[in-house]
C-alpha cells in the first residue's frame, strides 16, 4: 500500500514567514506548480523548482503588463505597487514587454551604466562609514533602522540627483512603503503620490539645468532620436528606488542575519577581509543571495495563452509567481542547498531574475551589499545578536523577504577624528 501524500502546508502564516523554506521543500517534491489563493485574495500559480522557474522568468507568454490578468478590473490593483496607478507609475521596467521593454531598457541603460555605478563606491564607503560612526560608540544597534534601511535611500537618492535637503522625504516615504501594511491605512498610496509629485517636478528642474545625475541621465537618454517620456522618466526613477532600495535593506539585513547565524562561515569572511581578499566577499555576497536572498517572490506574471508548465496547464489570463527562494534551494541544481557556503562556485541562483527582466540594478545592489558586510564585519568584529532569533520578526508581504528590526550588540569603539564633526548624510 502507497503511503498518502502529506498534507499541503500552510502558506503566508506568521510561521510561514519567519522560515519558508520547509513549505517549499514540499511543493518542489510533491506540487511544483502549485495553484493557491493569496492574502489579497488573488488566485495565483507559483512556480518552485529551479528548471521551472528558470523557463517561467523567460517566457514571453508570461507577460509582464497587468492588462492580461483575467481578474475583474477592481483586484488588478492587487497585483502591484500600491498607488502606483493613480499616479501614473505604471509604465517601468516591471510592468511592460516587448517591444516598449526593449526600448525603454535601452534607454535608461545609457543612463544607468556599469561606469556610473562604479564611480559611486566612494560615496556608498563613506555612507557606509558614515552610518556606522552613528552607533559604534554605543554598543549597540538596529542594524535594519539604522544600517541597512537609510543606506541604499542616501546612495540611490544621489545617484537619482535629489538634493540632500529633500533626501529625507524620501527617506520617510520610503518607509511607509515598506511597511506593507504595518502602517496606517492606505499610507503607501499616499507615499507614492508624494513622490511622484516630487520627481515631476525635479525632472522638471533637471530639464532646465541638468547634471552628472541619473534624473539627467534619463533625461538626456536618447535612442535614434527616441527620448524618455516625463512619465516614463518619473516611473523609471521611481521603480529604481522602490526595487533599488528595499532589495538592498534585504540583502544587507537578511545577510548579516545569515552570518551570525553561520559564525564558521562569518569568521572565514572576517580571515578573508583582514588579509586584503575580495574573493570570499564577491561570492559570499552571491551566496547570500541564493540562501536567503532579498527576493522572495518575482514580480507578477500574467499568461497571455494557454500554456504548460512543470505538467500543470495554465490557463490565458492566470496570474504566475515564480518563488526565487524555493528555486534557489532546489537539490536538483544546488548541492547541499540548505548549508551556506560563501565560496561556492557554480551559483547560478536567481536572486536577480533571468531573461530580459534581469535586475538593471544588480551592480548597484552588489556594490551596496558588499561595501556594507566588509565594513560592518572589519569595524564591529565581535557584533553579536541582541535577542533570541525567535524574537525576530519578518515583515509581511508577497515579493520581498525581510526582517523587520536586527538588535546586535558589539564592543563599542571611538568615532574615527574626522567623523566626530557633525554633517548630514
């Protein structure tokens, strides 16, 4: 006689959230193209093993545009950014395919260059040092609140060219935004209203007197005499920082969360980083990545015909969501998936999705991701957890992966001189 088929675990409980990774373990086994209803009440396909959702995050079928969802009109705004509609937000990187993706990508990757990014790491070293300077006389931190979170919105707000008087609107819409939830009613719609106002206006400021920015970049952008819209520029500095900066909280966040977790593998980096290596830190960042990366979900698929996926038919219209996390710990491409190994060679994981969607900002995230752990682990070497690890709590929501607040404790230092004088970010 068969032994019964266990039955399904529950999905996006408190449990569920704090550690997922058993639940996916079971639908990679038993159901890897699972249908199942959402906390929004949106019925969706997610997609867990590596081969699927490989073939899933590449497939022009699964369309980006939220028109091809088959839902009534009033849950399409369940499947987005909160308010980015009524603002006129809609028309970035995330949200549209071929043939306006390709050229809009083309675009703002003139803008948004490899050259750009690594002209930044000075200014992402000092914020970085900056930041730390803040707390290391304390013995103590958030590392979330006051580390990983004002950390990726100073950079991206310099790099988008906003002004460093108004970087901390943005650092209190930024906020709300990733609060999902936790804040007051329809707090992120009212967010991303404030800040598309805002970047109307300082694109119309950058229009008449651009500069070495990104903002003027897009602008400037052009592609046989093809230029960025206003909207598609204000939708395009807006999905940078949404995506640009929650991304990289999590990846600073999750990662320091991984290590002391792993103290042999935290000591490695910490051997590594004291005798001048970067090797260790490149991968170790990609491996962060693949163990717990930033990303849980890819943003919303939607099928424009019937197709097959992992044995499942999926109707035209369904909503598809490819689980990153559960792919990333598939046996079948990852050996030993659940043990973190920072010097891990064949790390093809997905933390910054595949195909013609592949995260634009990747150089940037890394850059942040590792500037942030070798300073963090150089400067605070015995930083330790405040609290029990079932004290934690992971923030709700579908697509990222996060934790809410990280409390260490370390031996407290001096100031370095030149950081005792008070400046702003």
């Amino acid at each position: 006689m068969h032994d019964a088929k266990p039955p399904a675990p529950e999905l996006f409980t408190w449990e569920f959230a704090t550690d997922p990774y058993p639940a996916y373990a079971w639908l990679r086994e038993h159901s890897p193209v699972h249908r199942t209803k959402l906390p929004s009440g949106v019925e969706a396909w997610l997609v867990t093993r590596y081969g699927d959702a490989r073939q899933a995050l590449a497939d022009q079928r699964l369309s980006k545009n939220p028109a091809h969802h088959d839902e009534p009109a009033h849950a399409k705004g369940k499947t987005g950014i909160p308010g980015e509609r009524k603002a006129e937000l809609m028309t970035h990187l995330l949200n549209i395919d071929p043939p306006d993706h390709t050229r809009l990508r083309r675009l703002v990757s003139k803008a948004f260059t490899p050259r750009r990014v690594a002209e930044f790491a000075p200014r992402v070293q000092e914020l970085t040092d900056r930041l730390i300077d803040g707390f290391i006389e304390k013995g103590s931190a958030d590392l979330i609140h006051e580390f990983a979170f004002p950390l990726p919105i100073y950079a991206i707000c310099d790099m988008l060219g906003v002004p460093r008087e108004d970087q901390d609107d943005f650092r209190d819409w930024a906020g709300m935004m990733i609060r999902h939830g936790g804040g007051p009613r329809g707090g992120v719609a009212r967010s991303v209203k404030k800040m598309r106002g805002y970047l109307a206006e300082l694109i119309h400021r950058k229009r008449e007197n651009p500069g070495d920015d990104l903002i003027s970049g897009l602008i400037k952008a052009s592609d046989h005499g093809e230029h960025l819209t206003e909207n598609e520029a204000a939708a395009m500095a807006f999905i940078l920082l949404f995506a640009g900066f929650e991304t990289t909280v999590n990846l600073i966040g999750n990662g320091v969360y991984a290590l002391l977790r792993n103290p042999s593998q935290r000591e490695r980096l910490q051997r590594s980083l004291a005798a001048g290596e970067s090797e260790l830190l490149a991968t170790g960042v990609e491996e962060l990545l693949r163990y717990d990366g930033p990303v849980e979900l890819a943003t919303w698929r939607f099928a424009t015909e019937a197709l097959t996926l992992g044995g499942q038919e999926i109707q035209a219209g369904d909503p598809v969501l490819v689980v990153l996390a559960a792919a990333d710990r598939d046996p079948e491409r990852f050996a030993e998936p659940d043990t973190l190994d920072l010097a891990r060679r064949d790390n093809q994981h997905l933390g910054y999705g595949h195909g013609i969607h592949y995260c634009l900002g990747a150089p940037l995230a890394r850059l942040e991701g590792q500037t942030a752990l070798a300073t963090l682990l150089t400067r605070l070497p015995d930083v330790r957890l405040a609290v029990d690890p079932d004290d934690l709590r992971w923030r709700g929501g579908l697509i990222m992966r996060g934790l809410r607040t990280l409390p260490v404790e370390f031996t407290p230092a001096s100031t370095p001189p030149e950081a005792d004088a008070p400046s702003r970010m």
